[in-house]
C-alpha cells in the first residue's frame, strides 16, 4: 500500500510539471503576479499529497501490527512456542541510521576466535603462525588429620608425620601454544605454579619446548618434558583418574622433568614410541651447575595398541569406546645421578631416589657409620596394560629398579639393591560423560640388606584409593573430584600431593578441577 501512495505521489507532481511547462509555452506571461500565484498553488497541492502519504504510510503501519498479533494468536492457539520475527525499521531513499539503529548495533558485538577443549582459545591465527592460550588450576580441600601423628624408619628413627587441612589454590598453569613460520614447526611454552609450596625452589617454574614434525613417524623436540619411564610421564596429564596426583608406587619409581632433547612418532599404524636424552631424573630446582657434565640420562617407551591404534588420551574411559581398547607398553630409564643434582625432597613434582621406608639413599651414614652414597647408577624398568570399552577400564603397571655402582665413602661394601611394584586401577562410567567412579592400589618392596629387619617387622608399604569423578558440562574442562585414600607407611611425599611421607591412615579430598 506504501508503494501505491508513493507512485500516485509521484504521478501527481509530474502532471503539475506538465502542466506548468505547457502552461509556459501557451499562455503568454502578462506579468510575474499570475506566475507565482500557480506556483504557490501547486505547492499546497504537493503539501496536500504528502500529508495523504503520511497518513497512508501510518495505516499500514498499522496494518502490520494487526498482522503480527494476528500471527502471535495463531500460533498459541496452534501450540507452537514461536517468537514473532523481530521487526526491523524499512530503510528510506537517503535516510541516515537512527539512534535507536545506533545502539542494537552497539549491544550486539562481533565475536572472533575459536576454542577447542583442553586446548583453549585461538588468540592469533596468520600467514606466520598461530597462538592459543590454556589454562589449567584446580582448588583442593585436603584432610590428612586421620594420619598417624609419628612414623619410625628402617633405621630406628622417630619423625613427624605433617598432618594438614588447609584449603588451597593448588595449581596454575598458563600455557601458550601453536606454530611459527611453519606449521610444522610448533612451540609449547607456560608458567607452572605449585601454590602448596609457597617459600621452596622451584614453586614457580617458566618452561616448555619447541619442536618440529617431519612427518608421523619421526618429530624432534628441544626443551623441558617428563622422562617418558612410566605411563604417567609419557605426556597424558592431566588425563588421570585422580586430579594431579599418582599412586604412591608410581611416584616412588617414576622420574620426573628435565632438560634435554627427544624424538617420537609411530613405527607402525598401532605402535608409537619416545626416546629421549636428558641432564638429569628431575630437573626442578637444580641449577645447571649443579648438574653432572656426563648427560647420560636416558628415557625411552614404545606403545603398542594392537585393537584399535589408540587407547584415548589418558587413564579411564570417558571417551565410551564402542569397540574393545587394548594397549601393552614398556619404559626404560637410565641415569648417573649424584648428591648434588638430587632436588630438595619438598620441591614441585620432585621425584627422589629412595628406599622403601621412605629414606633418601644419600643420606650420610644412612648404611652405616662411615657410609655415605656421592654418586650411583639408576636404572628404572616399567611394564603396563590395559583395557577400555563401553565406559570401562582397567590398568595395570609393573616396576623394576636397579640401584648400583656407588661411590662415596665406604660404598665399595654395598651391594646393588633392588626394588619392585606394582599398581592396579579400574574405572566405569556410571553416567556416560557425566559421572565417573574408580579405584585403585599399590604396593612395592625391595632386597635392600640394611631394611630386612624392618619388613620383617611391618612388611611392605601399600595404599588404597576410591574415588568419584563429576563432570558437569559432559566434558573434561570442568571436573569435580572427591577421593578417599588410606595410606600404609607411604614412602613417598610432599606438599603438592595429598599423600604425606611415612603417612598411615585415611585421608580424604574435594577437588574443582578447571582444564580448557
């Protein structure tokens, strides 16, 4: 109708012109009283046609509305929840924007990036390479009052036992990852922070890695990772049952990070291995020169998947597989280590050479009077397996440890010790993506001369855990666990963890895990 009442418009300001311009040619002008006088005519008549189209475009402005209440009727009495399509203003010839145009534009703005989980957000994406950000925190409510106050060594001595409950922002890593240049030349660097060990070395730490990947089957990588001797140091964190915390055998045989360089890829469709050399078994809180100059520290795992060429990115099976998910895997480690490149035994994700009593192997006198161990040979052997289908999962894991070659003070009558254990844990998801529970144990022992007695008397050291994992977004961003653990002279420990040294008792945590 708005069309109609601009055309008629239209129509009649053309008939006036003819008619002025043929009134021009006609009629002789007598004088230039008669000219204005038919000017001043045709301007109310265009005054008159223009007030008609307002009035006309205020009709059907008003026809519309009675359309969409119309339309609103309709679709309740059909039961269809549907909203009325957003009326938006008719642009006009030459019109500029209106201030209420102004402000939706304002209240909607553009949105860029993208986010992939546990990956984080893509902050810089170009011709010369691309940047996403991740961060990974969790806060921790940690009970430990349920220990045993003491704990007595192999070797006769009385020590505290810490018994915490404390409330605590345990952990944030801020990660900055992607390529530069090349797509295949990729970098991985981040600020890691143990806020339970507030006041140690190496509480704070600023690493990462560069690497580059030639094809599937062969990338190199320069920097700081964990020693793959384990399966919890391959590179899977924190993709565990627990959050940010291993059984206490795995802790007590597994090395931790260091420096070095390393190569991976696949050998075959279903088999995969890591090979690195580094400067030494942990890194953390020890300065280069510290370090011994022999950078003879070597780690290496070959995986097979022999099923279905993956087994998911971390322990247990949220991932649902529909098809039977197997993996059988070996780890081998070796390394000089001595006195002085040995971390504090409280530092971030330390990792000490101990005994199964929890002692410190280069502990002065700890073998007797005169004894003191400077520098050994390590040497670490993993073997694990597994199982995932439908939700659920069972893993295993089996270790071996040589300790030899001392050299010290009155080491030439030590003989080699070894040591061995094992770990067993099993998931299901209850509620797939939802809700997960597991349970898990461990225990390990060794041939050491000086702690014969000591088995004797209190036999090996062992714990149990259960525990229940709530994911409410049906994702691995946002995870809430709650663990119960009871520990059997742990001999293993420290404050990033919720297991303490020589600890015997229960122990219970809640955790709000964050990981995107």
């Amino acid at each position: 109708m708005r069309t109609v009442s601009i055309f008629l418009t239209m129509l009649a300001m053309v008939a006036i012109c003819c008619g002025l311009a043929r009134s021009q040619t006609t009629t002789p002008q007598t004088d230039g009283s008669t000219t204005d006088q038919s000017a001043s005519q045709s301007l109310k008549q265009i005054d008159r046609l223009v007030d008609q189209n307002s009035q006309l475009e205020k009709q059907n402005r008003e026809l519309m509305d009675q359309i969409e209440s119309l339309r609103r009727v309709l679709a309740k009495q059909a039961g269809a929840e549907t909203e009325p399509e957003e009326k938006q203003p008719e642009p006009t010839t030459g019109s500029t924007p209106t201030a209420a145009a102004k402000l939706t534009s304002e209240e909607q703005p553009s949105k860029w990036g993208s986010y992939t989980p546990n990956f984080g957000y893509k902050v810089v994406d170009t011709d010369r390479g691309d940047m996403s950000i991740s961060i990974y925190s969790y806060a921790r409510y940690l009970n430990q009052l349920g220990l045993d106050p003491t704990f007595k060594d192999g070797f006769g001595n009385v020590k505290s036992v810490q018994q915490r409950q404390d409330i605590q922002l345990n952990k944030v890593q801020i990660k900055f990852l992607g390529w530069i240049l090349n797509p295949k030349f990729r970098y991985f660097l981040y600020a890691w922070s143990s806020n339970a060990s507030q006041g140690l070395g190496a509480q704070v730490v600023l690493a990462g890695n560069l690497n580059y990947a030639f094809n599937k089957y062969f990338s190199v990588g320069a920097g700081i990772r964990s020693l793959p001797g384990t399966r919890s140091v391959e590179g899977n964190f924190p993709f565990w049952l627990g959050v940010d915390t291993r059984l206490i055998a795995d802790e007590f045989f597994r090395p931790s990070y260091t420096s070095g360089v390393w190569g991976w890829g696949q050998i075959t469709d279903k088999l995969d291995y890591i090979a690195m050399v580094g400067n030494n078994l942990s890194t953390l809180g020890v300065s280069a020169a510290q370090l011994n100059n022999g950078l003879n520290t070597v780690s290496t795992s070959l995986v097979w998947m022999p099923s279905t060429g993956e087994f998911g990115p971390g322990f247990g099976d949220f991932e649902d597989h529909k098809k039977l998910a197997t993996r059988l895997a070996g780890h081998f480690t070796r390394s000089d280590e001595d006195r002085q490149e040995q971390p504090n035994s409280d530092q971030f994700e330390n990792t000490q050479i101990r005994l199964e009593d929890g002692s410190v192997v280069f502990t002065p006198n700890l073998f007797g009077p005169g004894i003191s161990v400077n520098d050994l040979t390590y040497k670490m052997a993993a073997f694990d397996g597994g199982l995932k289908y439908h939700g659920f999962s069972l893993e295993g894991e089996y270790f071996l440890r040589w300790l030899d070659h001392f050299h010290g003070p009155g080491t030439e009558v030590l003989a080699p010790i070894f040591s061995h254990g094992f770990q067993l844990q099993t998931s299901a998801m209850v509620l797939p993506k939802t809700l997960q529970v597991y349970l898990g144990g461990s225990t390990l022992t060794g041939n050491a001369a000086v702690l014969d007695a000591y088995r004797a008397k209190n036999g090996n050291p062992w714990d149990f855990r259960a525990g229940l994992n709530y994911f409410p977004y049906h994702n691995k961003v946002l995870r809430w666990n709650n663990e119960f653990l009871y520990l059997y002279k742990s001999p293993v420990g420290y404050t990033s963890v919720p297991f303490a040294l020589g600890g015997t008792g229960p122990i219970f945590g809640s955790t709000l895990e964050l990981a995107f």
